[in-house]
C-alpha cells in the first residue's frame, strides 16, 4: 500500500478543503448574490478549480508520481480563484482556503 507522507497528507488536506469550501461557496453564495458573482466566467472559475483540487487529492491519494504536475497546475489555478474572489469581495473563506491549497502544492510540486 502507497504511504502518504505527512507533507501530502497536508497538501492532500488543503486540497479537499479547498475542493469543498469552493464548490459550497460558488452554490451556496455566489448564485444566490447574483451580478458579477454568478457571471459564468466566475462560476467557471470556482468550478474548475473546486474540480482541480479534487483530482489532485485523488492523485496525490493514489501515490501516481504525476502529482507534481497536478499540484503545479492546481497552484495556479487556486492562485486565480483567491484573486478573482478577493476582487469580487465577501468571499473570505474561499480566498483563504484558495491561498492554502496553493501554498500546500507549490510546496509538493518542488
């Protein structure tokens, strides 16, 4: 059985948590706000990154080495989303989690 070593497991933490604090929020907060916050290209955003997030938990779970590129990759799109929800405004716990799962996969896509 592959071990997760305590970094991943972290990384692989900040990634579920990010997976759902985002998709929570896009559902449960933007469409109900409407305007710029249900603009598809926002929604887009949340959804890809809610989504990148998961399947980079799942691959890291796996113990696939192609979880560098995955945790690369979903960096730069939690990078996105924290500055698109930060703009947007009242999007705290996203922006935050955002930023922690970004940190977290830099950190293991090194």
């Amino acid at each position: 059985m592959h071990h997760v070593d305590q970094n991943m497991q972290a990384c692989v933490d900040a990634c579920l948590r990010c997976y759902q604090t985002c998709l929570g929020m896009v559902t449960q907060h933007c469409l109900e706000q409407g305007g710029e916050h249900a603009a598809p290209s926002h929604v887009q955003l949340m959804l890809s990154c809610s989504e990148t997030c998961r399947a980079t938990a799942h691959v890291m779970i796996l113990g696939s080495p192609h979880h560098k590129h995955l945790c690369a990759e979903c960096a730069d799109i939690c990078e996105d989303c924290a500055k698109e929800c930060e703009r947007l405004g009242d999007m705290d716990a996203c922006v935050e989690a955002c930023r922690a799962c970004a940190r977290s996969c830099r950190e293991m896509a090194a």
